[in-house]
C-alpha cells in the first residue's frame, strides 16, 4: 500500500513557505477572517466550499492551481476541516457542457503535510500521467486528503474521510471554475483506489450534483478481517514485509487522530523508535528506514496490536458495495503491498452487491500497475463519456 511511484520534484524552500503560511487550522462553525480570500469571508459555511484559488506556475500543458477547501472532519459529522488539492485545466476553450472531469486520488505518500502532492510539486512520472488525461480532455482535480498539505489529523486508510474530500474538492473546483462540467470519472491507485470506490459509494447521498461516470481503481486495498490477520499475522513473520512500515504508519495515524491511543502496546520497543520517523517522513523516504532497520512483523508487534490497531481497520471499512456506476478494478500480478487475492475478494464483494465491475490483472508490481494500466483506462473513461456501458466481467471467474 505505500506509493512511491509519483516522485515529486519539491519545489523551492520559499515556494514551499509561502503555501504554507496560506494554511488555515480546521474550521468548525464559521468561515475564518484569515482565509484571503472574499469568496469565502461572507458565505455559510459548508462542505464542499472553495477558500482559496491560487495560479501555480508549471511547465503543464493546462492552467494549474492550488484549491483550498472545506471537507467533513471524518471524526465528527458537525465539524469541517481544510483540506487542499491540485487542479488542472486544458487549455483552450472549453467543450460544450463545460470539461469533463477526472477526480485524482492519490496513493499512500506520507502524513507529514509537507507529503500532500500539491506542496511537493508536479514531478516527472505525476506529469506524465496527467498529460495522458488532459490529451483525453479532462480537467484534473487531486485532493490531498485532510491533514495533508493543510494542518490537522492525517486519516490513513479511513474510507469516508477519503471519499469525502475527494467529491468536497470537485463541487469546490466547480464552484471556481465555471468551465468544468458535472460528469465526474473517479480514479485512483492503491490508498486512493480505496478512495475513488468510497466516493463512489458516497456520492448520491453526499454530493448528488455530482453526475458520477464511474471508477477506476488500481491496486484498490481491501481491509476485510482476512486482510487484517494477514498484516498481523504474515506467512513468513520472521522476514521484512511491506507490512512494516504500512502498519507503523496506520498506527502513528491512529495517534494523531486519537492521542489517547496506547499504541506502546501495539509495537515492541524497536518499533516505537520508528513511529515518529513514520509521521514525518514521506513514504518514498520512510519504506527504505523501516527495511532497513531489520524490522519484521515478528519483531515489530505486541500481542494486543490486533486490538490496538482496530479502530483503524474499522475506519478503513468502505461505506457502501453497491455502486450505480461502471467500476473498472486494475491489479498487478506482482503486488507484494495489496495481494491480488484482497483485491479479488474486493471484486467479488462488488459483484455480489451489484455492482458491474470490469476487472483486469497485469503482470506488475504494485506502482507498475499505473503504468500498464494507461491504455485501457483511457478507454474505460472513453466509453463512459460516450454513454457506452463497459462489459461487466461480474459473471465470470476472477
């Protein structure tokens, strides 16, 4: 479930500072004098609202932007938090009803909010990915996720909070910009896979404005009771596995949201030593120190994790399996973070709610499963604007 396959070139010391001196603490019954920006000084609060919207230079072939949002704080339905994301327009005039839109959710990059993707920056491989879309004539809009990018608690995993900032960032892009049309392709890998299908569950009661196509989810986690065991209890528990750091990181998270937690009796002594690294580092930078510290799951869990730990496989629970629309699930054969086993059991609970869902299985690893999956996506997309509905793969073996 870590994701490493976006290496973001960081942007400069002062960029940096200036975004975040912009960041607002979370917001619980009024909008805040010190947002900058009057759009949002005079309005009701709500979920959903835009804050700010700030020009991002960038070498794209679209209009970027930095978006500042209001989203529902997981934790308590009567609260709001802000949250942050990257927005991309084509250039050019916009298409009858306005640019279709691809809702962006990223992978598991870190909680420090220094790791949200609109604070490091547009590298390299998140370009190339992102021209492939814009050429297929989608805006772009990417949450960060709460806690990222903007202050407050990181949720890692958590499938409503997920959901719900990345269908608050569409009706806040929208709000802005009056060129991005309602029809919403949702899409995301492994973390953001969770999120995508959560959204998608979510959105006729959450966002009912929002016209959902469908999803594509590549290497989509499933934390089921099965999947659980299997992070507590590996095959090999004496040999290091992503496990490791996935669950260093869940359990610093489940920390941050709720600092009463007791998460000494969750890990031995040589684990908590790496739990603070697991909230300030990034992903692409913490996996290497917990492998390279020796750790294994037999040498980095107490017995009373599983009960430890529990709240946060309970948020990871999606809210809902029978999704109105299309489903496209993408896994890679060679996926040592989420099994290709999990990711079946996830297609075929789908299924059984309802769900039509296309499912495909590539010979790749669990970040190269963005890549091979490029072509067929596009065409999954293509067919969902077209009004074409995908063939379902619901009736035959997975």
């Amino acid at each position: 479930m870590p994701y490493r396959s976006f290496r973001h070139k960081p942007l400069t010391a002062l960029t940096s500072l200036v975004m975040l001196l912009t960041a607002g603490a979370a917001l619980s019954g009024c909008a805040s004098d010190d947002d900058g920006d009057n759009w949002s000084v005079s309005a009701p609060v709500s979920a959903g609202q835009a804050i700010r919207l700030d020009s991002v230079p960038s070498h794209e072939p679209a209009s970027v932007y930095r978006l500042t949002y209001r989203s529902t704080d997981a934790r308590d339905p009567h609260q709001l938090v802000r949250v942050s994301a990257q927005v991309l327009v084509p250039r050019g005039p916009a298409p009858a009803g306005g640019w279709p839109v691809l809702a962006w959710a990223h992978g598991e990059s870190g909680l420090h909010l220094t790791c949200a993707p609109s604070v490091m920056g547009i590298g390299t491989v998140q370009a190339r990915f992102y021209d492939g879309w814009l050429r297929q004539g989608f805006a772009i809009v990417a949450t960060d996720y709460p806690g990222m990018g903007e202050p407050g608690a990181p949720l890692l995993l958590n499938a409503r909070s997920e959901g719900m900032s990345v269908l608050d960032s569409v009706r806040a892009a929208r709000e802005r910009l009056p060129d991005l049309s309602d029809n919403v392709v949702l899409n995301g890998h492994a973390q953001g896979g969770q999120a995508a299908l959560a959204a998608a569950a979510m959105a006729s009661t959450y966002a009912p404005h929002l016209h959902i196509l469908g999803t594509i989810a590549a290497a989509p986690p499933y934390l089921d009771e099965q999947a659980a065991q299997e992070l507590l209890h590996p095959a090999n528990p004496h040999s290091f596995s992503p496990a490791v750091p996935e669950l260093l990181t869940l359990g610093q998270s489940l920390v941050e949201a709720d600092p009463s937690t007791d998460i000494n009796e969750a890990f031995t002594p040589r684990g908590q030593r790496l739990l603070h690294d697991a909230g300030s580092m990034c992903a692409s930078d913490f996996f290497p120190i917990a492998k390279r510290s020796g750790l294994t799951p037999a040498t980095l869990l107490e017995p009373e994790a599983g009960r430890v730990l529990a709240p946060a496989f309970d948020w990871a629970k999606y809210p809902g399996f029978s999704l109105p629309s299309p489903v496209l699930i993408e896994s890679g054969a060679q996926d040592l973070h989420t099994s290709t086993s999990q990711q079946k059991r996830l297609v075929a609970r789908l299924c059984a709610a309802g769900t039509p869902v296309t499912h495909r299985i590539h010979d790749a690893s669990h970040n190269g499963t963005l890549a091979a999956m490029v072509t067929e996506a596009h065409s999954f997309a293509g067919q969902l604007l077209a009004g074409t509905k995908p063939r379902s793969d619901c009736n035959s073996a997975n």
